[in-house]
C-alpha cells in the first residue's frame, strides 16, 4: 500500500532497486547515495535540536533517546545498503555530561558515530568528587578514560561558579571536536 512519502519512517527498510538506488517498500520513495546521506543527516538535525533545549527534564530525555535511536537506525540501514564494513573501535561523536542534584553525582553518557560495539559502555555514572572521577583515567575502556577528563572539566567549571555564587549549569554536551 502506498503511504504518504513525507511522513514515512521508511520502518520496513529500503530496497535496492539498482547498484546506488534505494527504495522504500511502504511509500515507494527513491533515493540515491546523495539522498539516504540526507536522510541520516536529517535525523542527526533533529537529535542535535533536542539537544539545544537547556532544560533537561524526564521529557526532553525521552525525546533525545528516541532521536538517538532513530540517528542509529538509520545509520544501520546506510551503512548495510552500502556494505560499509563495521569499525572495530569505535571514537565517540558527543559526550554528554549531566548533573544529578540528588545524588550529587555525575551521569556521562557516551555517543557513538557507528552502532556502538557490545563492548563499549554507553552510561558512566560517578560521585562528584574528585578522587572518585580520577579513579575512572584506570578504567580498562579508553572512552571511558577519555570521558573522565570532560567529566573532570565539567566538575571544575561547576566547582568554580559555585564559589563565585553563580548558577553552575546541569549539563554539558562535549562535540567531536573537543574530545
Ligand atoms: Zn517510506
């Protein structure tokens, strides 16, 4: 049955139709190498745009994961359409570190580029507190170590506004290009 191409999730996957061709089962839509690019690209925009919202309530996190799940997926599809093989260690694309008031601890997730490997921890959580954040540069997982300085940065900056009585911020999204 033919469905409305704007609004198509495309769920079911796509075909290839010719070598660099695709299309979609449900709504017929065609797309070339070009095109399925600008459909992962869309999906990365709207995650990045959860992501500007600064308050981060229950809400807004479910939005994020959901558009996360979706960047993945049609990343997968991507990657498989196009027989590009799997990376073996994968570097992560964002690190977003947030601030639980409760706990008085720190929630680090990990974003990976690839479909993150079996391996690979996506959530780190850590006591506010330097020696426990320190502890994590020993840890086995290299992207861990690597999120222990962002998580360290991030614990100093709050630290320092704390003392100048300002309002430290509740969260902190690290981009590929400052990891
Ligand atoms: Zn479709």
């Amino acid at each position: 049955m033919k469905s409305d191409t704007e609004n198509c999730a495309h769920s079911r996957g796509l075909q290839v139709v010719s070598g660099s061709e695709f299309r979609c089962q449900d709504c017929e839509q065609r797309l070339d190498v070009g095109g399925l690019e600008r459909w992962v690209w869309a999906a990365e925009k709207a995650r990045d745009e959860a992501y500007s919202v600064v308050e981060g309530d229950e809400f807004s996190e479910i939005v994020i994961d959901q558009r996360q799940r979706e960047v993945y997926r049609r990343r997968r599809m991507m990657y498989e359409l196009r027989n590009v093989p799997r990376m073996v260690a994968a570097r992560p694309e964002m690190i977003l570190v947030s601030y639980d008031f409760t706990e008085d601890a720190y929630e680090c997730r990990i974003f990976y580029k690839e479909p993150r490997p079996a391996w690979e921890l996506e959530r780190v959580n850590v006591k506010a507190a330097f020696n426990t954040i320190l502890e994590l540069r020993s840890h086995p997982d290299p992207n861990v170590r690597l999120a222990s300085g962002k998580i360290e940065e991030f614990h100093v900056l709050r630290r320092r506004l704390v003392k100048q009585d300002a309002l430290p911020p509740s969260r902190r999204v690290f981009y590929q290009n400052e990891l």
